[in-house]
C-alpha cells in the first residue's frame, strides 16, 4: 500500500518534475557549459576559453553597472512599492464590503503586459507628450528617459505600481488572519489608532510583511522588460540591470560563452544578496519581538 501511495505521489509530482528538468536544470548544466566556451551564438564550432569569461565580465563596465543599478533600484522600488502596499492593504481591509473588488482592482496592473505598460509610459514621457509640452510651458524642461536619475525613478515606480496590487493581496490576507479580540482588548487599554498599527498590527503583519519584502528584493534582480523597452540599459548604462546585460551580450554582441558566464555571477550576486537580505530581516523581526 505504501508503495502504492509512493508511486502515485511521484506520478502527481511528474509534470512539475519534468518542467522543472527541461526549464530549468537543462539549461542551468548548458549555461555552465558555455560560460567556459567562446560560442558566439551561431557558428557550430568554438574553443574552450576555461575562466577567461569570467575574468572579462568581472573587469566589465557593463557588469559593474549591473551590479550596482541592481542596489539602486532596490532603493527605489522596495521602499515604494511597501509603502504603497501597505496602505492599499489597510485601506481595502478597512472596507466593511466589496473588499475581493477593489484588490481585484489593484491586482490588475500585476496581470497587464509589462511590454504595454511601458510603450504607454514612454509615449506620456515623450518630448511632445501632454504632460512635456504643459511642463516646458511652467518651465520644467526634463529628459524623463534620456536622464539617469529620472529614468532610474521612472522604471522604479513602473514597476510599483506593477507589483502594488500582488503585494497588497497578500498583506490583506494577513490582516484578515489577525484576530480583532486583540484589538478589542487593546481598544479597553486605550490604545489609540496610530499606536494599535505600530504595536499590534505591524507585528502580527510580520510574516505576510516578510514574504513581500524578500519578493520584492527579488523582483529587482530580474527587471528586463521594463528597462528594454524603456531605456536599452542608458543612459550610460544608468538603467542596465543583469537580465539586460545577459541579453545584450548574448542577442546583440553574439557573445553566447560570455553571456552565460554574466548570468552565473549574476545567479551568485542574486543567491548572496537574498540569502544576507533575509538574514537582516529575520534579525529585524527577533529584536523586536516579532518572530
């Protein structure tokens, strides 16, 4: 019988298995592979260049820039998209029917084509634009996407209110599960709004707050289609983020070796910065009492 059980959980895990090999474990063994070759993408033929790809990436303009408009967009995006989720969260949870309407609302965004939200913000920030052409009449004369700063900020809150409506859904059901004699109990020690959200329900919204935050830690060291169709990785790669590094090296330079090295030290940074973020969170959460 145990046997049984056996086999059959192995048959429902197959599919999954089966994706997991062709997606992902396949091509992860290909790419190590290539990363020690010179392979441009196209000839037949290469020669084995041993660590030389990896030598080149880490002297790389490109991957330096990588590495660190990774950090830059992780100051922009996680603080902003938090915040905004947060208070969607609270706002909907607050609302004594149509709760499931309004975060289906929200939750939008998360579901429209990354490609058409970004044609539509590159054609509001063209220089001929509504928005350009009243700025430059009160004097604002500002190239949204042609300046690092601003082009920086622009994919960032692209990408807010992208993922606003996702993290919200799942800070709202965390806030669902807090039970309201607690805030019964509190509201007869006379605890006051302001000091029942920092006291109670901040807390006992750590583990869905914690969930969102290593999420949205990870979104930002995939960030392509946004800075694609945006930016191209400029203005002098202010915006170049690994997945854009990878395709530019790979699709554009024909460098097919390189660009699968670029992409396991990408996967390296990415492990490290998530495994040190989590640890950060995690000692966050004990000194104050919340875990």
């Amino acid at each position: 019988m145990k046997e049984n059980n056996n086999r059959l959980g192995w048959l429902f895990a197959s599919p999954y298995l089966i994706y997991s090999l062709v997606f992902f474990l396949i091509p992860l063994v290909w790419s190590f592979y290539l990363s020690f070759t010179n392979w441009d993408l196209i000839a037949p033929e290469y020669d084995f260049v041993g660590f030389d790809n990896f030598a080149k990436a880490l002297r790389s303009p490109g991957v330096h820039a990588a590495f660190w408009v990774t950090y830059k967009f992780m100051m922009v995006f996680v603080p902003l998209v938090i915040v905004l989720s947060l208070v969607v969260s609270v706002l909907v949870h607050s609302l004594p029917r149509l709760k499931s309407l309004f975060l289906i609302g929200f939750f939008l965004p998360y579901l429209s084509s990354g490609v058409v939200s970004a044609l539509i913000v590159k054609g509001l920030l063209s220089f001929n634009s509504p928005v350009n052409t009243a700025l430059r009449k009160i004097g604002i004369n500002i190239d949204w996407l042609g300046t690092s700063w601003s082009a920086l900020l622009i994919v960032g809150m692209i990408m807010a209110w992208k993922f606003t409506g996702y993290y919200a859904l799942i800070l709202t059901s965390g806030l669902e599960s807090i039970d309201h004699e607690v805030y019964e109990a509190a509201a007869i020690d006379g605890v006051t709004g302001r000091q029942r959200f920092w006291k109670i329900t901040l807390p006992l919204l750590y583990p869905a707050l914690y969930t969102t935050l290593i999420l949205a830690f990870g979104v930002t060291f995939g960030i392509f289609t946004e800075v694609y169709q945006l930016t191209g990785g400029g203005p002098n790669n202010a915006t170049n983020t690994w997945q854009m590094e990878i395709y530019s090296q790979a699709f554009k330079n024909l460098q097919a070796g390189y660009a699968s090295a670029v992409a396991l030290l990408a996967s390296v940074a990415t492990f490290i910065s998530i495994f040190i973020i989590r640890k950060l969170l995690e000692k966050w959460g004990a000194r104050n009492g919340w875990v």
